[in-house]
C-alpha cells in the first residue's frame, strides 16, 4: 500500500518537475526577446551600431531614457494615450453592456435581425471602412480631436457579443424575483444583473484598453498634429530615417518605455487577466 | 474663500484681456506649420541654434530650424515629425483638408501630390525671395519641375553608393598603386573581381541588406536600366520591364547571389554592421552613411580603420548612358485657399533660408541641391565629396510623371529578390512586376 503510494507521489512529482522545467525554458524562451530589448536600450547607439554583441559587455547606460524624457512631447503623448484608452474602455464597457442587457433581456421587433447585424461587424475589417470614416471624420472636423480617436473604437461588436452571452447566461429567475419587488428595468440592469458581469467586464475592459493602447493606424491618420499624437504614433515619429541602425539603443529604450504602462497595468490586473483569457477559451 | 476665487478669476482676465490688446503678445506673430521626416534629437539639439555644431540628419534639420525661428522672432516655424516617410500621414492631411503649410517630400513623390492640385506652385514665391530655379543643380531642377512649374525646394541628391573597406581590397589585390581601389567596368570583370576578393579574402565581396527590403534591389536595377539606356518608362504610366536589359541586371545580382558574392539574411541594421566590422569588401549603401562610416575609419581599433574606407558612384558596368539613379529631399508647399499673405510670406523667408544653407544640409552627406554650394571650397573639403561629385551629373530619377513610385518600387523590391534569392524564375518575376506595376498605374 505504502510503495504504492509513494510511486503514484514519485510519478506525480516526477511530472511536475517535467513539466516544471517545461514551463521554466517555455519562459525564458518567451521572456529572451524582452531581455535582449532591455540589455539594448542600456547600450549607446554608437556602440551597438558598430556591434550589437556589444549588449553583453560594459558600460551600460541609461542615456537612452534620458533622450526620451528631453524630448518635451512625450508626456503629452502619454496624456493623450491614457485619456483616448480610458475614453475608449470606459465608453466601451457602458455602450456594450447596455447593448448586451437589451439584447438577452429585452423583447422588441427585429431584436435578432439587429443582433446579426451586429455580429456582421466582426467579419468587417477595418481598413474596408477607413476611407469612408476618414472622409466623414473629416467633414465633422473630429480629426485633430480627442472624440475623433476615442469614437471609431466604440462600435465594438465582439464587446457586444461576449456581454450578451454573459447577460443571458444569468438566471432570468433573478430578473423576475426582482420584478416582484417592483424593481424598474433600469433597477434591475444596474443592481442586480450589472454586478454579475463584473468577470466579463474586467476581460473586456482590459482588452479595449491593451488593443487602444497599441493601436496605430488610425491615430497616425487621424491624430496628425503633434499635440495629438498619441504615445505609438509619437514614439515613431521620433525614430530617425534609419533608426534600426543608427539609434538602435534608442528605439529600444522607447519599446521599454511605452510598454512600461502596460506591463504595470497586467501586474494590477493580473488576477483578471488571467481569468480573462482562460474564461475565453473555455467558453 | 470665494472673494480669493473671484480674485483670481478677475485677474486671470485681466491677463486675457491684455495679452489680447497687447501686439507684442499676440498679434504679430505668423504661424506657419512644419512637417518633416528624420526623427527627433531633442534631447541633444532641441534648443541648438548654432548649426555648425550639429551634425547627422536629424540635428542638423532640427538646428537649422531651431536658428530660423531665432533670427525670425516675427515668425513661428511650429514643426510636427512625423515617422519616415509621413505619406500615409500626409495623405490623410490633404483628405481632411488640414495640411501642413510645408512638408518634406522625395522628388520622387512629388508626382502624387503635384498630379493632384495639392501643391503650390512656387515660381513666383521663390522669385519674390530671390531663388532662381537656375540656381539649382541639375537634378534638383528636374526632379522639382513638373508640368514647366517648380513645384518644391529641391534640398539635396542623394544616392546608393560603393562603401569599400580598402583593407579588405588590398588583401585581394584589389587596389591601384595610388591607394585607390579598383572597380569593375563590366559585368565579367565585376564577377571575377568578387571571386578573386573571395578567394583572397574568404569573405563575400559585397555586403547587401536582402533581407525584408525592396528599395536596395530596385535602384540597383535603376540604375543599370540607366546604364543600358533601356527607356523602360517611355510612357510614364506604362512600364516595360520584360526586357533583355532588365533580364540581365536580374540574372546578375542572382549570379552574386548564388555563388556567394554577397552576405544573405541580413536587414539593414545587420548589413551596416557587417561592414562596419569588416565582413565584406563594398556596402550598398546611400549617401546619408558617409559621416558615419567616415568617423568609424577615424576611430583607432575598428575595421575600417586598419585599412582606410572610400566611397564611390556604382561602377559604369555596361556601355550606355554614365548614370545612376538619384533621388532628393525637397520642401514643398501645400495648397490652401485659407493662407494669409503673411503666412505665404513667411513660407517664401523658410525657403529663402534653406536656400542659403544648403551647405549645412550637404553635411549630412547628401549632395547639394544648389550649384554654388556644390562648387564652393567648402564643400569640396569634406571628407570625400570628390569623389562623389560626379553623382551631380550621374544622378538621374526616374521621369518626373511617374506617379506611386514608392509603390513600385516595393513591387521591384520583391519581384527582384524573389528571383535572385531563388523562390521564382528570373522571366516569372519580370513578368510579374511588370504586370502589377501597370494594374497599378492603370487604376490611379
């Protein structure tokens, strides 16, 4: 009984420890590309010109960073980067699960046709309707404006989506129970089912900030004056002609820079995160 | 509490009130919007003035317009850079009606905005400042003139060029007795020179970036249609590429290609710093890397350094026309009905002060767009500007009609390489270009 036990234990053990140090190359493999990034932005552009090896040897420096922070727009850039991703999440989180609600609760005539067309969204992409939004953008004069970068991103139909499933994987016993207490609609959306969702809204919050965070494109052509770059468009715009060799250091030290907000934000929601992508790909 | 608050607000618009009656505040100020590529160097040429201490692109731009501003205290150059080359960017500007007054442009783009009504002529404005058209070199002047009109303020030409480390061509016997080294005349001669330097040397006679680019392999073939006096773009909506010149420029970089004439799988990154380290016997490279590769010869210890470093013109290698295909960076002037005279005014004083500094810009190493400055002392002193003048007259662009010319050249790029790395057959790839060159000129 006992040496049973104990080579189930060994075996398991075994296991673990294979798939631990599974775990522990898979890591290092993903974190090299990182580490390389760092030990670049630490090394002065001269030097790795002439060698990038040279990242394994001293001296170091943190001139790079210094470079950036002179450059006087950078902070605006970031400004203008947490106010279009907070305007987007935020905006997203309340128009998606408005729409979900109504969706999985509501009955009104074309109800499902409109969900379809919704979902058709998803199979459009962007540049399909760039031109078209850039001329009417245009037209609007929201080019230039912190509602011209924040307004494309709001039709979000996979937000949409995923908040009606979730609202419609909620018991609808608890919709009527409140109803026997006289509850409004609007009452039972925002304190009974709205609470429910917060998984939901945690993964698609994090996902609408991370995607217009990175987000490019569009900023680039519709963010054209300086003052509304936002943090991708304006750490590009720094690099010079050649930048892959001449400021090599530099553009690195940019990389770590604009990527510090998010490495920050996934240490605070890491919990979500994780629950985040593990959720999506049970569900 | 609320008597500080009213205090404040009323002093507040007091401050207002002043700084809109006032004329040194306000009034008297133009503002014109500055749109260019060649990144940004705040942190060591932000607040620069003094030119002649800055160096490299990006300083010197960045001083040069730092020290208009300075002399123009009635004018505001207020400048947004923009990723290189901007097109995307600046073609979105002029869709939403908001483009910057002055914009860096390549001759070779000039077309797609020219061809369009989005530029102003500038005739008369550089008349009114003193910049007469015959003052510019030759390849400035045509590669600005469109339609019998100047349509930008040509700033410079710049090329590939051949980047030898001398060390290496000693070591393969590749060098006269006056130190210089000796270049091909012929397509045999240019392959039995890269065998003889790789047997000699045990390293690849060129060191070329053929990994994720174009632009490399399409003014390569540029410049040896020039040199075959192939007229591929008689009509410049109409390319034709399916011809024995091009089919020769093909089979040649293949036969580098294939018999390890050439580094491979290298960026542009990794290829400069294969030359750097001595890896291979000529770079090519373009005119922008002179500087750096001249101050890399200067430093004790490096590659270049044991042996010497020179720069050249791509070798005359068939029996045609002297040329090599040329490119520029211009100024140009966007079109809008909204501009004030002053405004247009103080647009004609920044073109006027490029003008007179095109030395400054040539340091970069790029050659001067204006004739004086080329001929000048000044610039014949710096660091190998003899033996790259003649580019002033080997220079040529492709017609200035053609539009989408980056286009085209990534479709060159990528037809070319994947018939020299082998992935298609030599005649497959020409037809090829050529059809997607054509479908595209076709639907402009």
């Amino acid at each position: 009984m006992s040496n049973v036990r104990s080579t189930s234990i060994m075996g398991r053990e075994f296991g673990d420890r294979v798939v631990l140090a599974l775990v522990i190359i898979f890591a290092l493999i993903m974190l090299a590309p990182v580490l390389w990034v760092i030990g670049l932005s630490l090394k002065a552009n001269a030097e790795l010109m002439a060698d990038t090896n040279s990242v394994f040897r001293t001296p170091y420096t943190v001139m790079n960073y210094f470079n950036i922070l002179a450059n006087s727009s950078v902070f605006r850039w970031i400004l203008n980067s947490l106010i279009v991703s907070t305007g987007l999440t935020i905006g997203t989180l309340v128009l998606c699960s408005l729409a979900g609600y109504g969706f999985a609760r509501l009955n009104f005539p074309g109800r499902d046709i409109l969900f379809v067309v919704v979902l058709l969204g998803l199979a459009v992409p962007e540049q399909a309707v760039l031109i078209a939004r850039h001329q009417i953008f245009g037209i609007l004069k929201l080019h230039n404006t912190y509602q011209g970068l924040i307004l494309p991103g709001l039709s979000a139909p996979f937000g949409v989506f995923l908040m009606t499933q979730y609202f419609r994987a909620i018991p609808k016993e608890l919709d009527e129970a409140a109803l026997l207490d006289n509850a409004s609609r609007f009452k039972i959306f925002w304190k009974v089912l709205l609470p429910l969702t917060v998984p939901a809204q945690a993964t698609l919050g994090i996902f609408t900030f991370l995607w217009s965070w990175n987000d490019y494109f569009w900023p680039l052509i519709s963010g054209t004056k300086n003052t509304m770059f936002t943090l991708t468009v304006g750490m590009a715009s720094t690099q010079t002609n050649f930048a892959q060799s001449e400021g090599l250091g530099f553009l690195m030290a940019q990389a770590i820079f604009a990527g510090a907000p998010i490495l920050v934000l996934y240490l605070f929601f890491q919990k979500y995160i994780v629950t985040a992508v593990s959720g999506a790909a049970v569900r | 509490m609320t008597r500080h608050f009213r205090s404040w607000i009323m002093a507040a618009a007091s401050v207002a009130a002043m700084a809109s009656a006032s004329p040194a505040f306000a009034q008297d100020v133009t503002e014109i919007s500055v749109q260019r590529f060649f990144g940004a160097c705040d942190a060591d040429f932000g607040t620069n003035t003094d030119v002649s201490k800055a160096v490299g692109e990006c300083g010197i731009i960045t001083s040069l317009i730092n020290k208009f501003n300075a002399d123009n205290p009635d004018i505001k150059a207020t400048v947004t850079t923009v990723e290189w080359p901007g097109y995307d960017q600046l073609t979105a500007q002029f869709a939403a009606g908001d483009p910057p007054d002055i914009v860096t442009v390549h001759e070779s783009a000039l077309s797609d905005y020219q061809s369009k009504g989005l530029l102003l002529p500038l005739d008369e404005l550089l008349a009114t400042v003193g910049i007469s058209p015959d003052s510019f070199t030759d390849a400035g002047r045509g590669g600005v003139t469109k339609e019998d009109k100047i349509y930008a303020l040509p700033i410079d030409s710049w090329t590939m060029l051949y980047h030898i480390n001398l060390g290496l061509f000693k070591q393969a016997g590749l060098l006269n007795a006056d130190g210089t080294p000796i270049l091909p005349t012929s397509v045999d001669e240019l392959l039995a020179q890269a065998e003889q330097f790789k047997q000699k040397t045990g390293k690849p006679y060129f060191v070329q970036n053929l990994a994720n680019e174009t632009a490399l392999f399409t003014r390569n073939l540029y410049t040896y249609l020039f040199q075959q006096d192939s007229d591929f773009f008689a009509d410049p909506t109409k390319v034709k590429l399916n011809t024995p010149e091009a089919k020769k420029v093909f089979e040649l970089y293949k036969a580098i290609f294939d018999k390890d004439y050439t580094t491979k799988n290298m960026d542009y990154g990794a290829a400069i710093q294969a030359f750097l380290a001595g890896e291979g016997g000529v770079q090519l490279n373009g005119t922008w890397v002179v500087g750096d590769y001249n101050a890399s010869a200067a430093t004790a210890g490096t590659a270049l350094n044991s042996g010497g470093y020179a720069v050249y013109p791509y070798p005359q290698l068939f029996g045609g026309k002297k040329a090599q295909y040329a490119d520029g960076h211009t100024w140009a002037v966007s079109n809008k009905d909204d501009r004030t005279p002053e405004q247009l005014a103080a647009i004609g004083k920044f073109l006027k002060f490029f003008a007179d500094n095109d030395f400054e810009w040539s340091r970069t190493g790029h050659l001067p767009a204006f004739k004086a400055v080329l001929d000048s002392d000044a610039f014949k002193a710096l660091p190998h500007r003899d033996t790259l003048a003649p580019i002033a007259t080997l220079g040529t662009p492709l017609p200035s009609a053609v539009q989408r010319q980056f286009a085209i050249q990534d479709i060159i790029g990528e037809e070319m390489g994947a018939a020299v790395t082998g992935q298609k057959e030599v005649d497959a790839a020409l037809t090829d270009a050529e059809s997607r060159i054509n479908e595209l000129l076709a639907n402009l």
